[in-house]
C-alpha cells in the first residue's frame, strides 16, 4: 500500500495534540497517566479501573489527596497507640472517595414530574398506592446509581484489604463505607490505600430499653380513615422495624410482616430476645386493647441485632438499604430503637451513622425515627448516636402516670438528655415511653403482652404517626423529602412541658392539634424569602417552624462533604414594626417560634435566608397553627447566581402587586454588603403607582470586588403598608478562572505540542513527501 512519509508523522503529532485537547476538557484525567510515567504513582495501584461499566459516562480518578492519611476515628487511634493491641482484630468502616460529584436530583426532579402527572390524572383514584409506585422507583434507581457509580472503586479497595489479609463483611452503597475486619497491625497498611478517605471503627449498637396512643391523640386520625393503609383497599405505609427480629406469628401481627430479611450471622428473623417485637407491636399491633399508633401499616422485619440485643454499625446499615433496595414495597418510615453509646461516639454529627442516617433520608425520601438513647442518669449531653442525626427525628421518652392528662407527664431520668456535644437541640420531640405494653415475643409460653419502659418504646410511638400522617402529606402536598413536613407538624404542633429544651427538645408529640393545623404546612425554596400576615386576637398563641435538611455536597461520606447547614430565620412582627418573637439558631436546621399575642392585631412572619451555600435550592418546609395570609406584594430577588470577579452585572428586583388595589409612592432601596459596589443607577429607585396584578422591574448594576458569599437586601416601602418591608438574598462571588500548578503545566503542554505541530506542518510544506511501496 501507498503511504506518504511525511503525512504519516505530521498525522502523528496532530493525533498526540487532538488527544491532549479532549482530555483537557477533564484535567485531573490529563494529569494522572502524565505522573505514572514519571512513577509518581509507585505505591498507587489502580489495578481494575478498566472496569468501564461502573456508569458508562463517568470514570473515577485518583482523589486529589491522595497523598494525605486517611482521617482515623477516635477508637482507631487509641487502637494504634496501644501496642498491646497490635495483633488484634479490628472491625472497620472504610469510608470512600469516589472524587466525582453524581447527580441524584435529577433523578428526584423526574420522580415529581412522574408525581405531579399522577396529579393531574385525578390522582384520587387509589392515590396512595400511586405515589407508593413511583417512589419505589425512584428509591431502587438511586440506589442501583450509586452502587454501579461505586462498584470499580470498591471492588479495587476490597482486593487490596484482602491482600493485607482483611477479611470483607459488606458493602453500604449510600455512603460509600465498606466493613471489613483487619490485624491492628495492618492498619498502617491499610491507611496506604487510595481511595480510603476515613477509617472508623465499626462500632457496637444496643437496644434502648431502661429496665399509650390515647395519650398522644392518635384517635382522631384514626376517625378520619388515617391508620397508616387506608383509603379504601389500598396499599399500606410499610415501616422498616431494625432491630432485633420479629415473631411475625404473634395474634396482634398475622399479616402485619410483609418481608423478613436477618443480617446477623447464624440467626433467623425470628426474635429471639423480645425488644424487636415489642417496638413493633407499638407501631402496627391490631389489638383492639393494645392497639398501635398506625395499625393499619405494614411491617418490614429488618433484624440487626442479635439475641444478646446487640449488633453493629455496618449490619444496621445493610438492614436499612434492604429495606429501600430489595423489595417490590420499599420502606416509607424507619424505626431505630438502638444506638452507640455516647461515651464510645461523641453526638457531634459527624460519625459514621450519624451521616449514613442524613445521606439516606435525603437521597432516599425517608421519614427516620430513631431514639434518643436510656443514658440521661449519666447526666448532658447523653445522646445515642444517630440520635444526632439533622435529618432524623430523634425521640426521647415521658412518663404519661397511666393518664391521658398532659399536665402531669415528665421526662423520666433515664431518657438521654442533649444538647449534642456541638450544641445542636436534641432530642428533637418526646413521645410516651414508660410503662408501655405491646407485644411479647414469648406469646407462645403464654405472655401475650409484656410492659417495658424507654426510648425504645418512645420511638416507634412516632414512627407509628409518621404511618398515619404521611399518606395525607404525600397527596395534598408537593415535598421532594416527606420528612420534611412532617417533622414541622409534629413540631410545631407539639406541647411543651416544664423542661428545659435539652430534655424534652421542642416537647411532645399531640397527633390533635397536628390533625388540627394538617392544612397549614408551606413549601419554600431559598430564592426568595416570603412574607406572610397572621391576624390574632388578644391572648391568642402562636406557632410557626422551618425545617429543612442537612445536604450533601458529594458522594462519599467525610468530612467535606455535606455542606455547611443552610442558616436560616423566623421573625414576627406586630404592625409597628417591632419583633415580638424570633428564632435564630445558628447551629439547628429547625426555628420555632410561639408567642402569646397580647393585643389585636396584624402580625407579619418573616423568614430570613441568610446562608444557603449550595448551586440548587433549598427544600424548606414551615408549619403554623393558623393560616398564614399572602403578604400583598411578593418582591422576586436574584440568589444564588454565581458572578465572576470584577466583571459588572445587573441585578434585577420584581415587585408585584397581588392586591386587588393599586400601590401609589412606590420606593426601592437597595443594601449592599461590603466588596459590592454600584455601577449605575440610584440606590433609591421610585415609582408613582403600581396597578393590581402588575409588576416592576428595577435594576441595578453592580460589581463585585471580592469572592465569597454576600447577603444583599432591598427595602420597600409605599403608601398602603403602614410599615416598610425588607426582602434579602445572597448572591456567589467567584474567583476569575482560578489556574492551579496542574492547569499551568496543562497548558503550556498544549503549547508546546500545538508549536510542535505547526513547525512540522511548515517544514511538509517546504519538503514533498516521498511515496514509496510497503512490502505487504
């Protein structure tokens, strides 16, 4: 065959320059091989990245730490640092970096497209088992998205423990954690391994126990049809009861248990201790004297612990993926009567449950209920984890003195007291817990029905109304997390009590006056802060609270990320103008506020975004006890929109006039923070009159001076509002195409090729390639 001698090296050089420009594109993927030629890479072996299958558009690169230690968690070290220790077994949680950012909300957008098209179908036609179909789906393809997204990474992780002659207890897909047992000794080994971001022991969980319903007013749901199954024939909510097994056989629970699976070595699903039988005797029992909270539920039988009521981090963890995963009814709620004891792992948020437990309600939409812990003699701060979980609803215990009358109930001392070691409220509501009688899992010798007392018994009371309540949120409300709402009704329609928040959080569960304010739950975002009027009569109380989620930034469960807590705030104010009561944590993803209106009045609530620090919105639920009246004028404000340094830019305000009267002497101000400065246009903008249903648009040029997040605010005032009202939002700065070292020596790489390629060009266009004949 003929070839040209000069265009076959010319088209050589200009393959090597179109390769470099593609992966370009993708730097970090540039960068890797470069270093592994120069043996930067010696002691990384990435032996089995070729599996290209892993998600078919995304192929996991090297961490860009890879040349940090893994974190060790507090158990680890004192591990490390005995010697005494070195040929001991450990169990382990290795927690992963995958380095790449996967993108579960588009797969929650498609599952409320799928939603709101029920909706639009007259969803009343079997609404629940609708909905339940749906969200099947969307529970199982997040889940299959993460562990395929996962599997390359974890199965290179897996050979390389074995190696070291680890052996291999599981995977956990939704944080990225694989259990493994390895000799203390290795563990310098092991802490070799790229893609290892943490290692955590793999610690001990035990039941909460410490040795109803008519008290929490579960009735009037009932009454109305809300008994965790009904409309109809229809379907149930099925509650994932983790614990230590069920007797399915049991008279008040023929029928209840739809799905058993046991993740305890050498044990069958059947309770062999009686703690997992009791709690779901309190969720689901049909007795008519001993009746559960949602008796119309289903159950899920999810035993993780063992018959000594023990068990481990990593087999709860397992337990609860089987129960969105595995089977053609996934869970709705889960019930966690368990914990690691404080004194073994600090309630800070940040340990390996607790953050499975915030990962799998937000990727999930789950509703978790989990206790407290029985350690409140111990004294503060006493919380079990995943009682520190944001996203859990965190149980601790009353004691009722066998009445329905509240005023008498206590918390008991033995219900862990918060607040978390970093100062978080917990626990976030009490529910009955002492004295409690439910199902004995040694009916057949003749115990029926056995009375314990503690958190246990407490959490599955609120697991029970999450099973009555969620199908009434899930049809008439529009929430991408259920938690969500219902957290904020229970909340903000409980009592409270002679306690200080650290032992009765925000107070206890009252099922009326949730039923009473079921209609008056709203769903924000945090692009614009809203405004609502609460028209009270003297003596007349108040309640509102948000409530929203702790995110997460990537997949893959350490310290960066979840992000920073959105900050956000409540305020009411009487028509003068004055703040008559405000919630403003800085720490708690939940602002409640009650007041006692002392004169008549027009009140306004507010809620102040003062950081959400994330790309897409924030999912914010508020609950009140009174209808909340839209505020006459709705201003629409620019958030969140990300703006290069020194370049200017317009900032558009819309006010709308949702009146039916006119607006007249309209003026805007506009308040800008520190290192943003106007460009053009006055601070003050004015405008005659505003007709009603019609808008205005002011705009400002800005520029900003510096990177970083900046809470901007606008102030408007006219003739009809006797006071002026103040909407803000935040706005993110970035940095001009910020160059690293890596992208330095990517380009002028590319430089070099790129004169490479053009000096070759010159010379073939000086030189005629010569032909000759190949021997074939």
């Amino acid at each position: 065959m003929l070839i040209g001698k000069g265009y076959s090296r010319n088209a050589h050089a200009i393959g090597i320059f179109i390769i470099l420009i593609t992966h370009s594109l993708t730097l970090p993927s540039l960068f890797i091989p470069v270093l592994k030629m120069k043996g930067y890479t010696k002691d990384i072996d990435i032996e089995g990245y070729e599996d290209s299958n892993s998600l078919n558009q995304e192929t996991p690169l090297l961490p860009s730490n890879r040349n940090e230690k893994p974190t060790l968690g507090d158990t680890i070290q004192i591990l490390l640092d005995t010697p005494s220790n070195s040929n001991m077994n450990a169990r382990l949680l290795l927690s992963l970096n995958l380095g790449k950012r996967l993108r579960i909300s588009e797969m929650h957008k498609k599952w409320q497209e799928n939603v709101q098209k029920l909706k639009g179908q007259r969803l009343l036609d079997n609404p629940w088992t609708k909905y339940e179909k749906v969200t099947n789906e969307m529970r199982r393809e997040v889940y299959n998205y993460l562990r395929d997204a996962s599997r390359t990474v974890r199965e290179n992780v897996k050979r390389q423990v074995r190696k070291l002659g680890g052996v291999i207890i599981g995977d956990i897909i939704t944080t990225s954690y694989i259990a493994a047992e390895i000799k203390v000794h290795k563990l310098e080994n092991l802490r070799n391994i790229p893609f290892i971001r943490g290692i955590y022991a793999d610690q001990k969980i035990n039941v909460h126990l410490a040795d109803a319903a008519s008290t929490i007013s579960s009735s009037t749901w009932w009454e109305k049809g809300y008994t965790g199954s009904k409309y109809a024939d229809e379907g149930s909510v099925e509650v994932a009861i983790l614990d230590t097994g069920i007797n399915a056989s049991h008279p008040a629970l023929i029928g209840k248990v739809v799905a058993n699976k046991s993740f305890v070595e050498g044990e069958s699903p059947l309770d062999l201790h009686g703690h997992g039988t009791h709690v779901a005797g309190i969720v689901a029992s049909a007795n008519e004297r001993y009746r559960g909270i949602g008796f119309g539920a289903n159950l899920l039988n999810g035993k993780c612990m063992n018959k000594e009521g023990e068990g481990s981090v990593s087999t709860l963890m397992k337990a609860a993926e089987w129960s969105i995963s595995e089977l053609p009814d996934t869970a709705e709620v889960i019930s966690t009567s368990l914990g690691v004891p404080y004194d073994e792992e600090p309630a800070d948020g940040e340990s390996p449950l607790t953050k499975f437990v915030d990962a799998f309600t937000e990727y999930y939409n789950i509703v978790w209920c989990t206790a407290a812990g029985n350690e409140g003699d111990k004294g503060f701060e006493t919380i079990n984890p995943p009682g520190d979980a944001y996203n859990a609803i965190t149980v601790g215990a009353t004691y009722d003195n066998g009445d329905a009358n509240r005023g008498n109930d206590y918390v008991p001392s033995y219900s862990s007291k918060g607040l978390t070691v970093d100062g978080r409220v917990k626990p976030d509501l009490v529910a009955p817990g002492t004295y409690i009688t439910s199902a004995s899992a040694g009916y057949a010798q003749g115990a029926d029905w056995a009375t314990r007392s503690g958190t246990s018994m407490a959490t599955p009371m609120v697991a029970g109304a999450a099973a009555v309540i969620l199908p009434y949120i899930a049809i008439n409300y529009n929430f991408t997390h259920q938690n969500l709402p219902f957290k904020a009704l229970l909340v903000n329609s409980a009592g409270e009590m002679d306690e200080p928040k650290s032992k009765q959080g925000f107070g206890y569960i009252n099922l009326e006056k949730a039923w009473q304010s079921r209609n008056y739950l709203l769903k924000l975002d945090a692009t614009n802060e809203k405004k609502y009027h609460v028209k009270l009569e003297e003596g007349d109380q108040f309640t509102a609270t948000l409530v929203w989620n702790r995110r997460l930034e990537k997949y893959h469960a350490e310290e960066s990320t979840f992000y920073p807590l959105s900050e956000l705030d409540l305020h009411l104010e009487d028509s003068d103008g004055n703040v008559v009561a405000s919630s403003n944590s800085t720490l708690d993803n939940i602002e409640k506020i009650t007041f006692t209106a002392v004169k008549e009045d027009l009140y306004r609530l507010s809620e102040e975004f003062k950081s959400v620090p994330f790309e897409d919105m924030e999912e914010i639920a508020l609950a009140s006890n009174t209808p909340l009246l839209p505020f006459p004028v709705s201003v629409n404000l620019v958030s969140l929109q990300e703006r290069l340094q020194d370049s200017p830019f317009e900032l558009n305000t819309t006010i709308v006039n949702l009146s039916n009267q006119t607006f007249t002497n309209l003026q805007v101000n506009l308040d800008l923070p520190q290192h943003i400065e106007l460009v053009e246009e006055s601070i003050t903008q004015q405008r005659d009159n505003l007709q009603p249903n019609s808008s205005w648009t002011v705009s400002w040029a800005i520029k900003p001076q510096k990177e970083g997040n900046f809470t901007y605010k606008v102030l408007l005032t006219f003739e009809e509002l006797p006071y002026p009202v103040e909407y803000s939002a935040v706005i993110r700065i970035t940095k001009v195409y910020p160059l690293s070292l890596q992208d330095v020596f990517l380009v002028l790489s590319i430089l070099l090729l790129l004169a490479l390629v053009i000096g070759l060009l010159m010379k073939k266009r000086k030189k005629k390639p010569e032909l000759f004949l190949s021997q074939t």
